[in-house]
C-alpha cells in the first residue's frame, strides 16, 4: 500500500524541533525550589565515567529514569532529575599517554560529546546543577571533607602494600596488573612493596552499616545480601594461647569457643609477628615462610582465597591450650590471612571442615569434643560440624549444649583474663590513597619540624596542576612537579612538601548527589536544608556492578556527614533498583567481540524515542536485554503508526473546546450501543495498568504493549472514527490520554502530537491520566448462585446490573430452575455485583 507522503512518520525532522525548543527553555526541568508545595521526589540514575561516549547501557539505565521523571512531573511532584560526571581517574592518563592530549581537555571534551547525546535522546535532565568531579569547585570539598574526618579521627595513615613495577619505577592499579605482570611489561612481575597510604576508618562503622540494611526495604535483597557479606560480621572469642619456651602469647580468634578442647595445633598467618620472630635466627623457616607468602600473593591476585591448595610449615613451636593445659604445636599456613581476625586461629579438625582436611594432609591428630545431642545416637562422621550438638571430652563442660557452652567459656576466659567475647568484620579500612596524577590531591602538607599538618579550610582548594607532563617515569606524577611539591608549612612558616597522592574516585562519588541539590554553593558542599528537603534519594538507578563498593562508602560517606550536623538522614536512598545489561547475540557488548550497537547509528536510522522505547519494552528492566535492531525498526513502525492516527483524527478531537465529564456521558444509554464505550473501556483499563506499573513492578515492557494494543483497538477502529460514529468528546480523550500514556517512554512524539491536539501547555505539565473505574470496567461479570449456601450455577450479567435484572437472571438460570422446581422460595438475598443466595424450603 502506498503511503501518502505527507503522512510518514518522521523522527529527525520532530526530535530536533523538540530538542531546539527544549534547550531555548533551561526552567522546564528544572526542580522547584524547597518552598514548593508540592510533594517532592527526587530520581537519580548513576552518573557516569565520561570515557566520550554513551553505550547502550546508559540509555538503557536513563530511559528508565527519564520515564519515572516524567511520569512523577506529570502526577505532580516536584522533580529532581541531574545528571553529571565522575570525570577523575586512570583512562584519562593513560588517553594522555596515548594522544598526548592533557587530561582536563580529554575529560572536558568527551562530557561535552556525552552531553550532546544526552539532549539528543531528549533526557529530561537539569543542566544548571550539573557536577564534574573533576573540576575544583566541586573536589575542593572532596578535600575539606577529608580534612574534617581527620578531625574526628577518621583519617589514618599506615603502610600498606601497593603493585609496583620495577621496570615502570612506580605504582600500579590493581586493574594494571595483568596476570601478575605489568600491562606495559608484559614480562616484568609485579612487586608487592610497602607504602604510606592514607585510609579513611569505614570501620568505625561497621556495625550500623550492616544494621542499617535492614531498614533498606526498597533495595533488592541480592544488594543487601552482598553488601551484608562484604561487611562480614562474626561473633566469637578471642583466647590468648602462651607459646611453650617463649615470652609471646598467641591470640586466637575463633566462633566456636566451645571445641576448644579439640584444638590440636594452633596456624599461624606467614606474616604473623611471632612468625617474623622465628625467622629471625631460622634462615631455613625463613625461606619456606617467604613460600607461604608468594602462595598466599597468587590467590589474593586470582581473586579466591577460598581455593588455595592448603600449605603448611611446623615451627617446632608449642603452644599451651589456656582451658586445660595441652600441648599443642605451632604451625604456619598460606590459608590463614593476616588482615582477618588476629592472624592466627586454633584448629580443631573434629568439627571444622578446613581443619579436616589440613589435619588429614600432615597427620595432626584429631580429637572428637561435640556428639550428637541424643545420647543413644551413634558416633557422628567427622568432620562434624553442627552447633546443635553436645559437649564430650571437655572436662566440667561434658554434657552442655553448644551454645550453653559458648557462653560459659567465654565467661571463664574474661575471669581469668586470657580471651574476651569479640565481634570481628570482614570489612577493611578504604585505603583511598592513589600514586596517581588524574584525581582529588590529598589536602596535608609534610613539615619536617611538625610532621603532617593539614591545609587549612581558607587554602582549599589545592589545586592539581594542570600544565604537567604525564610520563612512564617512577613515582607520584605530582611529585615530578616543584611548583606542587614544594610550600611553606602553615604552622611555622617553614619549608614544607605536599603530600603528592591523589584520592580514590570513589571518594567523588560518594556524596555527589548531595551537591546536585545546591550544585552551585561556593562557600559549602551544600546547603543542609536543601539537603533535608531533597533527602532521602526517592529512587537510585544504577547496575548491580556498584551494589558493594560505590554504595557501601556513599552510605558511609552519609553517616559521616550526619555525624558533621551536615544531613538528617542516616541512608542517602530509599529505593534503589538495579537494571540487567544491554547484551547481543547472546553476549556483553565489547569490541573485541564487533557486537557493539552505538546509541547513534540507532538514533540516526530509528530516531530518540524508537531507542530509548525499545530499550524499556524488549525485556523487564531488571533482566538482561538481548538488542535485536529488527525490534528498534519495529518500535518505530509502532511510533509510525501513532503519529499516522493521531494526525488523521486532530480534527474531529478538536473541534470540541476541552475534555467534558466523561464518566457522565458514559451513564447514558447511547455510549454503551456505539464503539465510543469499547474504546474507552479499552484505554481506562490502559491506564489503570500503566499506572501501577509505574508504582511497582516497573515492567515497563508490558506498559508499552499495552499501549500497543490500546493502538490496535483504535486502529480497527478506524471506519467508525472516520465516519464520525464516535461523539468529538471521547474522540478527543482517546487521543490525548493515548498521548500522556506516550509521553514518560517517547517524550518527542508525545511532545508533538500533543501540540497537534490543541493540548495546553507542555506535555511534561499536563495532569497524569486518571483510570475511571466505571469506564474500565469489562461489559459482563460472573455472579455466582448459591442454593441453601452451595454453589448450584454461575450467571453472566451486565456489569453494574442492579438487583432486580440479577434476580431475574438467577431464577430463570436453568440448573436454579430444575433444583427449586415444587420448592418453596422463602427468601432471595442480591449483592450487586458479587453473588446470589436463595433459601429455599
Ligand atoms: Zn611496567
Ligand atoms: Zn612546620
């Protein structure tokens, strides 16, 4: 069939008309002010790293927030929606190593390409609280922060180990470190040196930040679950073991005080103290231990310590169990960590699944301390490693249930002052010092006669330099910069060296949602009231690749903050949803595998709507999406088709003045015997459904095929609307309903055919349809027909019949009529619209 040429669908020509006027007007998305009355909500996806252009992935996640922005401006809230740019980090050295283009300019130049992505897919973003990290109006209070933690003490510095790379003479991220050599010396290992690094004690939190997950509600649980492990909390005892012929004692962490008694010898980490000690004078420990410690290197490099084939060295060393006085010898194993617990554990191979198989590897004996709780039972299997059991061979404690045990050894320990109940964490202090140039400078300065002094508040912020030259050479870029290097102490006006490390990345984007809500503020990180308004986030959107790190410090970074008087809330988001990944044929897109899809080519052959639309309908947003191009074409065909009707019937829709009470019109007689009624029932149960989706599931696939569907109806239609069968009114609500349904998944077109309806004002504006239950209502329900209370048939009626016509319904049913035939009737009870009883006699 040959398309009237006039009435082609055409995206370019309507996306840029609505970006042009969208860009002339900065107030439309802008959020109102905290003295709005209107309810607030505040929606943030994930900023991005502006590596110069957006994937698939982005849009994916944006469209998503777009359509919830949109649909919250249109019910009314009062909206944040920002955007911005976690501009620090190693891609833009390692760009400038490359191209020899310096980092700010490479940075700066791929926001602005990403930015004009961005306004071509039309996201609803405002552009005045915009925030680039990399930019010193806002990492100045990267720094002020951090002085204000060392303040409060949260600020340390110790040595810790770092990647280095003898050839390179400097530090390596562990992302540089490529199957344990250098990625620009393929054949140089890398080495693990020593350090000063500055830490921050997320420790100090550890307890509330798994506490808190609880009152997380609106996370998914597979978050908090991860995030619960990454904290790790254990309670247990710590025990103190003296060594046989020496001064040191061993402290012990362990949860099962009550095997104690089963304790057959004592493993040590490599790198524990009293392991130093010994290798002191036994060059041939010292060897074997240096072994355990490459071992222990190469899993934590492979990333699963779990799977370390077990190793350990006897020291010859004895140790004294504190309980009843074995004696039990001292060992050194690559499975036991020194940065867990205390770096030394009992084993106790009866009850421990790891102990077992290390018992069984050297021969160490193996002694039975917990038996079933039934005493009639047979022996257990070792290892046996339940807590419900009971305790044998444990002196006074035989008999006692484990737990009754636990409690009563860990009293005897703390009376006799060799252990203590103690609670340890998995989560390790955020070492957030980096040997980098591309990042926040660390704001201390080293005096040779005070030591570290902070840069005062009035000297932020210290700026990175920005003329300097990235090379391979060794040591801090910073450090390579006199200019930087050298200042004069502000205590005692002497000459003094800036600390030349830069700050981990995640530190900018542990707070900066906070200053999208008073981005501009050049005497504070943020106004705290503002904050108070704006907080909690309603809603976070972002991949489940961040559910540890990045949201496990911005949740510190909050308590932190509200610990400073600077915020109220104790979590920065209410609701956090994570999307699936945007995948093709069948895999993650990289270029290695050619199977990338660029959000241009898509928008130049589809348009902005037909992307982002297909990237909201082809799966549920929480699944992965597999992109198949065949399904952005039919999309757009779909929009095609939109454009096509409403364009068609604008006319008739109006010729009347404005939308008319419809639920009044729908009473009348005429609306049930024309189309107009199936039509409208149609888009009311359309709305009703986009409606709640938009308030729970989120499936905002099934939203765009109903509005496909609803599109169907009226397409068939299509005689009926053409002759003028259906009054002007509806003609005009099925429209421009049909539109606002349109509008949070494909704004431009909404945003045209909106106008082309006569519509007031911006689309963005007009009130959110509401679903008139009268309307959607189907044409017949079910009402079942009970006898003396038992089911006896099941009548279809008119929906909203009254009793009467129910009543005749029921009685004329054929099943009522054989099962009342020469009965007495005494009795017949209506509920409109759920159910009959007859009591018959
Ligand atoms: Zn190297
Ligand atoms: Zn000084």
């Amino acid at each position: 069939m040959a398309e009237d040429k006039d009435l082609r669908y055409d995206p370019a020509t309507i996306e840029l008309k609505w970006q042009d006027r969208w860009a002339s007007d900065p107030k439309l998305y802008a959020a109102e002010p905290a003295s709005s009355k209107k309810p607030k909500y505040y929606v943030l996806e994930m900023l991005p790293y502006p590596s110069g252009q957006l994937h698939m992935g982005h849009v994916r996640n944006y469209a998503i927030g777009d359509a919830l922005a949109r649909q919250m401006w249109m019910r009314g809230y009062n909206v944040l929606h920002p955007m911005g740019w976690d501009a620090f980090g190693l891609p833009a050295e390692n760009a400038a190593l490359k191209n020899n283009t310096p980092p700010r300019q490479w940075t700066l130049a791929n926001i602005a390409a990403m930015k004009r992505q961005m306004l071509r897919l039309g996201l609803s973003y405002d552009w005045a609280t915009e925030v680039t990290t990399c930019l010193p109006e806002y990492y100045r209070w990267n720094q002020w922060f951090f002085l204000r933690m060392y303040e409060k003490g949260l600020v340390y510095r110790k040595k810790s180990k770092v990647n280095w790379c003898p050839e390179c003479a400097t530090v390596l991220a562990n992302e540089q470190v490529v199957d344990g050599c250098c990625w620009r010396h393929e054949d140089t290992k890398v080495e693990q040196r020593d350090l000063e690094q500055w830490f921050l004690r997320i420790t100090a939190y550890a307890e509330e930040l798994l506490q808190g997950l609880k009152t997380l509600e609106g996370w998914p649980e597979k978050v908090r679950t991860m995030q619960r492990n990454w904290i790790g909390r254990s309670e247990g005892t710590e025990v103190d073991f003296t060594v046989e012929s020496r001064p040191e004692k061993i402290r012990v962490f362990t949860t099962r005080i009550d095997t104690i008694f089963g304790a057959t010898s004592i493993q040590l980490a490599p790198e524990h103290p009293l392991v130093q000690a010994l290798t002191v004078s036994d060059h041939a420990l010292a060897a074997q231990i240096a072994g355990l410690i490459d071992e222990q290197k190469k899993a934590r490099e492979s990333g699963d310590m779990g799977e370390i084939e077990k190793h350990g060295i006897p020291t010859g060393q004895i140790a004294v169990n504190p309980y009843n006085g074995d004696l039990i010898p001292i060992w050194v194993a690559n499975y036991v960590l020194m940065d867990y617990g205390t770096g030394a554990i009992m084993s106790v191979p009866a009850h421990d699944e790891r102990d077992f198989e290390f018992a069984k590897k050297y021969s160490i004996p193996i002694k039975r301390v917990i038996a079933f709780a039934d005493s009639k039972a047979e022996e257990p299997e070792l290892p046996f490693t339940v807590e419900d059991g009971v305790l044998v061979n444990s002196g006074e404690y035989d008999g006692m249930t484990c737990s009754q045990a636990q409690e009563l050894l860990q009293k005897a320990a703390a009376r006799s002052a060799f252990g203590e109940a103690k609670v340890i964490f998995r989560l390790k202090d955020w070492g957030v010092s980096r040997q980098r140039y591309w990042g926040t400078p660390i704001p201390m300065i080293h005096c040779e006669r005070d030591g570290l002094v902070p840069v005062p508040d009035d000297q932020l912020p210290v700026i990175l330099p920005e003329q300097i030259e990235i090379t391979q050479q060794g040591g801090s870029p910073l450090g390579r910069v006199p200019s930087f290097v050298n200042t004069t102490c502000p205590k005692c006006g002497g000459p003094a060296r800036r600390e030349t490390d830069t700050m981990d990345t995640f530190v900018d984007s542990s707070w900066y949602f906070y200053r999208y809500t008073d981005a501009r503020n050049s005497n504070a990180p943020f106004d705290p009231a503002t904050v108070q308004y704006w907080f909690p986030i309603d809603q976070y959107i972002g991949g489940v690749e961040h559910a540890i790190l990045h949201l496990i410090y911005s949740r510190f970074w909050t308590k932190v903050m509200r610990d400073l008087g600077l915020v109220k809330n104790d979590e920065p988001a209410r609701r956090l949803f994570t999307q699936g990944m945007v995948i093709k044929d069948g895999a993650k897109m990289s270029k290695s595998k050619g199977n990338v899809v660029s959000p241009d080519d898509m928008v130049a052959r589809y348009g902005a709507d037909a992307t982002r639309m297909y990237a909201l309908f082809a799966a549920p947003p929480d699944r992965d999406l597999d992109w198949q191009e065949d399904g952005v074409a039919g999309v757009s065909r779909f929009l095609g088709r939109v454009w096509r009707l409403v364009t068609k019937h604008a006319p008739q829709a109006k010729s009347v003045a404005g939308m008319q009470d419809l639920e009044a019109l729908a009473a009348t007689v005429s609306f049930f015997l024309g189309p107009s009624h199936k039509l409208l029932r149609k888009l009311h149960q359309t709305i009703a459904k986009i409606t709640q989706d938009f308030e729970g599931r989120w499936h905002f696939n099934t939203c765009v095929s109903a509005i496909m569907e609803l599109v169907n109806e009226l397409q068939d239609a299509d005689a009926q609307l053409t002759a003028g069968e259906v009054p002007a009114p509806v003609v005009l609500e099925l429209l421009q309903y049909l539109v606002l349904l349109l509008a949070p998944f494909a704004p431009f077109l909404a945003a045209e055919l909106w106008e082309e309806l006569g519509g007031h004002g911006s689309v963005l504006r007009a009130p959110w349809p509401k679903s008139v239950p009268g309307l959607a209502m189907e044409d017949e329900i079910e009402i079942p027909i009970q006898i003396n209370g038992k089911l006896t048939s099941v009548v279809r009626v008119a929906a909203g019949a009254n009793a009467k016509t129910i009543e005749t319904a029921a009685l004329s049913d054929e099943k009522v009529r054989v099962r009342t035939s020469g009965k007495n009737i005494v009795k017949v009870i209506v509920v409109p619209g759920r159910a009959v009883n007859l009591v018959v006699k």
